[in-house]
C-alpha cells in the first residue's frame, strides 16, 4: 500500500469517527433535551380559561371554557410531548359564544395519573380548522397554583409528577413533567384509619349477645369494643397491602392511641398530610337492640357523592367473597347493593356548629368521607388544614359489620384476615386494571 492511500484511509476513518460522535451527540440531545418545537403550532389567537382542577385519589380533574370560532371543529383537551398524544376524553358543549369542557362529571375519574409515561407534557386544546391541527394553550382562572404527585408504588419504584403553571413565548401553559423518584419517607400510597381510638370506645357488644351494662362491661360472655376490632382489621389489612407492594400509613397502632379528628396526625388529615391516594376509614356498626335479639347484619359501604362506583363495587363483591358475608337489608341511605350515601338532614345541620350557611341536604355527613377530599367532596370544616385542598385522598367508609349480631360478631372475629383480603384485593384489582383507556 502506497502512503497516499494510507493518508486518505487514516482521513476516512476519522471523517466517519467525527460522523459517528455528531450522529451519538444528536440523538442524545434529541432524547434528553425536550424538544418544545411543537409549542410554536400554538394558535395565540385565544386561550381556554382553567375553572377548576383538583387531584382526588390517583385522578385529576379539569373544567373550563374557551372562545373558539365556529370554524374549529373536533375539539379535544389533550396531554401531549410532541410525539405522543393522550385524549383526556374530555366533553365540550357549546354555549352561546364559547365551549364549556370537563374531563368528567365523577370526582374520581378523569385523568388517571397512574397511567402517564415518564416525559416532558403540555395540556393543550387541540382542534381541526379547514382539516389541519391547531391547538390553543390554557390559563389558569382558579386560586390554586402547581401540583405534585407521586404516582402508587409499583415494583419498588415511583414517578413524581409535577403540574406546574409555566410560560412559553409569553403564553401561559400547563407543564406535566414525569420523573422517577425516590419516595420520600413521609409520603405514603394508601392510609388506613381504624375509628376510635383510647377515649371513644365506639360500639360495644357481648359475645353472647347478652346487654352491655351501663357501665360498660358484660355480665356473662366477652367485651367487645369497636374500637379495638377495627386496629385489629386495620392492621391485617396493612400487612396484605404491604405484601402487594404499597406503602401503607395507619393513623393509630395502638389501642392505646389518642387520634384527634382534626390537626396533624388526625384521623381527618392523615391521608393528605402522607398525600396518601386513598383513605380507608375501617368502622363496625349496631343495630342498637340489646339482648342478641337483632336480625341486622352486613357490609355497609360509605361513599363520596359524584362518584364512579368501579372501586366501590370491587369492594363490596370482594368482601362478601373473602370474609364470607352479606351485604346489609338497610335501605336508608342506600344507593345500590352494598353502598351508601348519607347526607345531612337539615336538623342534624343546624346542630352543626360548623355549618356553612349556604350548604344544604347535600352536604355528606362522615367528615372521613367529606373533609379528608377536600374541595373535591365539599369539605367546609375550618379546623381541618386540608378543607380547601385540590390535592386530596379518595375515601371510603366501611362499616364492615354488626356486632350486636352474635352470629356476625363470631365471623368479624374469627375472620378478620378475610375482611382484609376482601379490600385488598379489591385496590389490587381496580389498579391493575389495565384497560387502555387513560381513564
Ligand atoms: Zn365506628
């Protein structure tokens, strides 16, 4: 081989070893440096204006309004990075001159943030006009600022999701920015609230069914109380949870513990202050007929109103399954097989020294339930620190059963591990739920 040929050849490898370094050098920043480019096909002609948002449970929530002209047409609220789009399925209904959307008429549906991929989002309007794309930004219209979310332990890993309120060439947009993350310690996926605590006993009941005396003991068979039967579940239910690979919160380990309902580490606040994705609130029920002489028994579950019943049903089915019971005969409040509503009378409302005076009969009666979703299930109560949050826990509350039922107090006795297997696998159930749907 001739010099010139050596010389040309050494040129050509390193022509191609410069090539290769530009082509890495590329594709890392085209991976790792978001590519923004798309937020230019921003039509800044309007903006939709952002009523309302809220965080409940793993799902978030948006309404608002828009000023579009007639041409516009296919009108979707969607997430996108620039290469992948996500329908919210958000409905739009024209009135008089603009568009009213919402992401879903049930608290807790919407965007399910479990489902999100790792990424850089913007939510945008995206329309069609004489057949091609054109997308409007959002403005934020409500009193609430950023958001942050960490997504349900999966496999020992989560995602931290930040919804911040961000600017691009002076317009406002909304920004979802999804990054692993370590949990912190005090963040929690799921808290379990066992009702009652060392000063309030709750419900009491004999083993026999024979009446508790005045001063609260039995005079043939065991003492029973609520309170402690709930710890017991709580604890159980824990430990499954735990097996499935979520972090779980109680807010009393003891039967010892006083639980406030209000303030840190209450029985209200716990939930959102772990920024827990649910609340369990565990309760047993009585009839109130001594002597073991009720007929009354059963699951009763107790739930927010605007509510998807997904969840509730896999709850109910589940715990009828594994802790071999029946769903309550009860039809006061009753709302389907198993699941109840109760509200406020307007009596018990003006007994409420906390009442607000524009709030009527809609008003849910168990704070668990109500103060823990905060704007989401119109909490009102000033002493909880979470009242007016739009980042709240969704809530249910179990009234797993009766306990002057002497047949029923055997079963929640003996059975405690199938109560808990019934709502455990309950959650498992609705969150492995892999439905493409990003609802
Ligand atoms: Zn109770």
């Amino acid at each position: 081989m001739g010099k010139k040929k050596k010389r040309k050849k050494r040129k050509n490898r390193k022509r191609l070893l410069l090539l290769f370094i530009v082509l890495i050098v590329g594709i890392s920043f085209y991976f790792i440096i978001p590519n923004k480019s798309f937020l230019k096909q921003i039509d800044n002609s309007t903006v939709a204006n952002i009523t309302y948002y809220d965080i409940y449970g793993i799902h978030m929530n948006f309404k608002g309004n828009i000023k579009i002209s007639n041409n516009v047409e296919n009108l979707k609220l969607i997430l996108t990075n620039g290469k992948e789009e996500i329908d919210t399925k958000a409905t739009f209904t024209k009135e008089n001159n603009k568009y009213i959307f919402s992401t879903s008429k049930y608290i807790n549906d919407g965007i399910n943030l479990e489902k999100l991929n790792k990424g850089d989002y913007y939510l945008l309007i995206k329309g069609t006009k004489n057949n091609k794309n054109i997308y409007y930004s959002l403005q934020n219209k409500t009193d609430y600022q950023n958001l942050n979310y960490y997504t349900l332990t999966k496999n020992n890993h989560n995602n931290k999701i930040d919804i911040n309120w961000d600017q691009y060439n002076n317009i406002s947009v909304l920004n979802f920015k999804i990054k692993e993350t370590n949990l912190p310690a005090n963040i929690y996926d799921i808290t379990i609230d066992p009702g009652h605590d060392i000063n309030d006993s709750g419900k009491l009941a004999c083993s026999d069914g024979s009446p508790v005396t005045t001063s609260g003991t039995c005079l043939t068979g065991t003492l029973y109380k609520e309170s402690n039967i709930n710890l017991n579940i709580a604890k159980e239910l824990k430990n499954q949870l735990e097996d499935l690979g979520y972090k779980v919160k109680l807010t009393r380990t003891s039967k010892n513990d006083a639980v406030p309902t209000y303030g840190n580490n209450s029985s209200a606040e716990t939930a959102n202050q772990t920024k827990s994705k649910f609340n369990l609130a565990l309760h047993h029920n009585s009839s109130g007929i001594d002597g073991g002489l009720s007929s009354l028994k059963g699951l009763e579950l107790y739930v927010a109103d605007n509510i998807d019943f997904k969840l509730s049903e896999l709850f109910v089915d589940n715990i009828i399954k594994y802790a071999n019971t029946t769903t309550s005969p009860k039809d006061l409040d009753k709302v389907q097989n198993g699941i109840y509503q109760r509200f406020f009378t307007e009596e018990e409302l003006l007994q409420d020294d906390n009442k607000p005076a524009t709030k009527t009969t809609n008003t849910l009666y168990y704070y668990s339930i109500r103060e823990v979703g905060g704007i989401a299930t119109g909490a009102y109560n000033k002493k909880n620190n979470y009242y007016n949050s739009n980042n709240t826990a969704e809530s249910y509350l179990f009234e797993l059963g009766y306990l002057d039922n002497v047949q029923e107090l055997k079963n929640i006795i003996n059975n405690k591990k199938g109560y808990a297997k019934g709502i455990a696998q309950a959650i498992q159930t609705y969150l492995n739920d892999q439905s493409p749907s990003y609802h």
